[in-house]
C-alpha cells in the first residue's frame, strides 16, 4: 500500500496541503466553482474523514495502487476544485475521476456514510472533460430511440452470424467488444410453459431496458413469466426510456434527467403499483430519480413516488416466496452486481431466488462483492484497467468449479462472459431470473410454497 501523506502516491501537492483527518470543513473559503452540481454537492465531501476504509473496496486502488485512484483520493481532488486549488480542467483530475468505475463499494464501507456515486456524477457533470468518441457515440445513440432500436436490431443480426464467437478471440477493443457481444446469447434451454398465478400481490410494470431489451429479450420475457408465476400482474408501460444511467454517470446531467421525466410520465401512465427492474444499474438509477429531479417542480414529487415504487425484480420474488419449480441439477456460483449491492443495498433476495430452485448447487464465489469492471462502457473506454479488474474474479470463479455464474444486470453478464470466454473456461454467464424459468418449465406446473 502506499503511503499518500508522503507523496509516494503521487498525489497532487494542491489536493494534500490540508491535514486529513483536520477537522477545519467548516471554515471553508468561497467556493470556486459556484452554482456547478459539484458546488450543490460539496456537503458530501465534507462528510469525508479520510479514514481509509474505502481502500480496500476500491477496484481501481487494488489493481493500481495509487492513492489518487482511491476514493479518498478522489474526494481530495473534488474539495481541491470546489476550493480552487486545482482547476477543473486539470489534467490529473481529469484522469483519477475519468478511472473510476463508480462500483460505489466504497459506499457500503464507509462508517461516514459518503454519497460518493453522488459526488462522482457531480464531479464528471463539472470538470472540463474530453470524452472519448466511443463514449460521445453510445450516449448519443442511447438517448435517441429511433437511432437505438435499429443499431440494438444490427447487433442482434451480428451476433446470429457467429462472426463475434470468431472475433472475439482477438486481442485489443475489437476482441473484447465481440466476445461481450457473443456472450449475450442465452446460455439457459427451456420448454415453453404457460405461467399460472392469482395477480393477488398487484400489479407491476416491467421496465425493458435498452440492452436487456435489445440482447436479453429471452431474460425480459423469463422475467414476464417467472412474476405471474409468483402473483403478480404484469403490466405494459409504453413510451419508456433508456433509464439514463449512463448519461448520469458520465456526468451528463441534464440527458439523464430528459429520460427520467419520459419514464416517470411512462410509468405513471401505466398505472402499475410496483416497477420491476431486472438490471440492477437500471434499478440503482431509477431509485434515484427522487434525487435526479429533486429541484423540477413539476417532476419532484412525481419522482419521489415513482422511486419508492420501483423493485428489483429478485426483491419481489423473495417476498413472493418463490414458487417452487422443477428441478435444475447445475453447479451456480453468484456475482453481485456492483449497483444491487452497493447502490440498491439488495443482497439476499437473488440468493434466495437460485436456493429456491430444486436440485441447484450454489457455490460461494470469494469477492462476489468486488467489481467485476464492466460499469457501463468502462470496458469500452478504459479495457486495460477494466481487465485489470476482473482478472481476480475470473480466477476466483476458475476456483469454484461453476458451470454457471449468476449475476443480475447486463454489463455484468457481458464483461463477465466476455472474460470467461477469452480465458477458454468452460463457466458462461446467466441472469437468476432466467435460471428460475427454466426450473418453472421443468415442472410445467410450480407449485407455491406455504407463506
């Protein structure tokens, strides 16, 4: 580990020159970037004692070693800009704020309870930041449906080739961005089974996603069947958005914000009681609606109400029971997804939708917690670093002798199988909701458990 207060971290002299643990936040000069989303955010910094829990869950500081690309390290920087003793358009916060993933582990570490995936959007929505053109391109493209639908549809018809299989065995972007692409085809069979339930839990409305949509409409359809399965009524909700996750993480404030109002207005046409999310970086996103629209008054409380409604869909089956289905002999290891456990704080209800199903092995994977580097277009952007941060996981799944790794959100499932894939193991990816519909279709006809 190194030690940052002597500078063997290479932190920028600007961002140490104050104590760390000096308790002087009060006394702060005027800052230097008023009325900027970093300005509105700076109560967070301050609740930031520098106390070095967050080491430890930071994908980035573990794989690189620099205090810098620490979270502490990182909040440094922000006080140095809101405090103008580094400008935003300074290279090195360009760079450490530009490396995080924003995995918000450090969140669930911190006794101080840091909004640090908040402080981050605020930050990237500040500095002056030269986006690569990958990343100008993916969030263009995601906040225009009518350019989304067809580039998703072309992707579809690529993969059906098997042309990605073939490239995806190539070293560099191109290798990586056809591997996550092949990795995306279902790894799970099933006979068609018509789901049975009462609809006496409510109605819910299933947000589809972009990529779930577009490259695991099986997952979205598994995910229709397993909640009527389970008593839930599902509705439609037309005219929803990409939910805007990774405009928001970029730093794009005003797209994510565009999106939220088209699916609050979506949603709330539908008339759905609970939002059924089965991407937990959706999920995460949606959740914070409240506090993404917290300042338009006339979405605020619209907001407010449509996060308190929204689900995980693993969160909804655990309190539905689950029903019980057919048996599944495979051996299943778990990943959780950075946004389910870190951001949503849900950690137990997908354990218990995969123990619910007959016959399935679930195999403890070590760090299930950590990151697995995928965090949206990361991997696109930054592939070194972002292999550099599943290369533990993938050694860590090697160990568990899985067949399957379960994990519930799309990046997740596509960095993940890209690198099992690359690496030559056997193990492939899958969502839990799909391996809970095909337990269903074994036995065609669930049975439900007593409550």
């Amino acid at each position: 580990m190194k030690d940052w207060s002597t500078g063997t971290g290479r932190m920028p002299r600007a961002a140490v020159s104050e104590p760390p643990l000096a308790d002087t936040h009060s006394a702060r000069t005027a800052c230097a970037v008023p009325g900027t989303p970093l300005d509105l955010a700076k109560a967070g910094i301050d609740a930031c004692v520098h106390c070095g829990f967050c080491l430890q869950a930071c994908p980035t500081y573990l794989s690189l070693q620099d205090e810098n690309d620490s979270p502490r390290g990182r909040i440094l920087l922000m006080r140095a800009v809101v405090e103008g003793s580094l400008a935003p358009d300074d290279p090195s916060v360009r760079e450490h704020i530009d490396r995080c993933l924003g995995c918000r582990g450090c969140e669930t570490a911190c006794p101080s309870g840091v909004p640090y995936g908040h402080l981050l959007e605020a930050t990237r929505a500040t500095i002056a930041r030269d986006q690569p053109f990958v990343a100008r391109l993916v969030l263009w493209v995601f906040g225009h449906e009518w350019a989304l639908r067809p580039a998703l549809a072309a992707a579809r018809m690529l993969r059906a080739t098997r042309i990605p299989a073939v490239l995806g065995r190539l070293p560099g972007k191109l290798g990586l961005a056809m591997s996550m692409l092949d990795s995306t085809r279902s790894e799970v069979k099933r006979a068609p089974y018509e789901p049975r339930g009462s609809a006496a839990r409510g109605s819910a409305a299933i947000l589809r996603g972009c990529v779930m949509e577009g490259l695991f409409t099986e997952t979205n359809r598994a995910t229709e069947r397993v909640l009527a399965v389970n008593d839930w009524s599902v509705v439609d909700a037309p005219g929803q958005r990409c939910c805007g996750a990774l405009h928001a993480h970029a730093g794009d404030l005003e797209s994510a914000r565009a999106l939220a109002r088209a699916n609050d207005d979506a949603f709330e046409r539908s008339g759905a009681e609970t939002i059924a999310v089965n991407a937990a970086g959706c999920g995460a996103m949606m959740k914070e609606y409240a506090q993404l629209l917290a300042d338009d008054p006339a979405y605020a409380a619209r907001a407010a109400a449509l996060s308190a409604r929204v689900r995980d869909v693993t969160e909804l089956l655990a309190v539905a029971g689950p029903a019980t289905g057919g048996a599944l002999p495979l051996t299943v290891t778990y990943d959780a997804p950075c946004h389910l456990q870190h951001a949503q704080r849900v950690v137990a209800p997908p354990l218990a939708v995969l123990r619910s199903i007959p016959a399935l092995t679930l195999v403890p994977l070590v760090e299930s917690d950590q990151c697995c580097g995928a965090a949206g277009i990361y991997n696109l952007v930054k592939p070194e670093i972002s292999e550099a941060v599943l290369e533990p996981k993938l050694a860590h799944i090697a160990r568990t002798g899985a067949a399957l790794v379960a994990t519930g959100n799309p990046g997740c499932l596509m960095q993940i199988g890209a690198g099992l894939a690359r690496s030559r193991s056997a193990a492939r990816t899958v969502h839990p909701v799909d391996l809970l519909d095909a337990s269903y279709a074994a036995g065609q006809s669930p049975a439900r458990k007593r409550e």
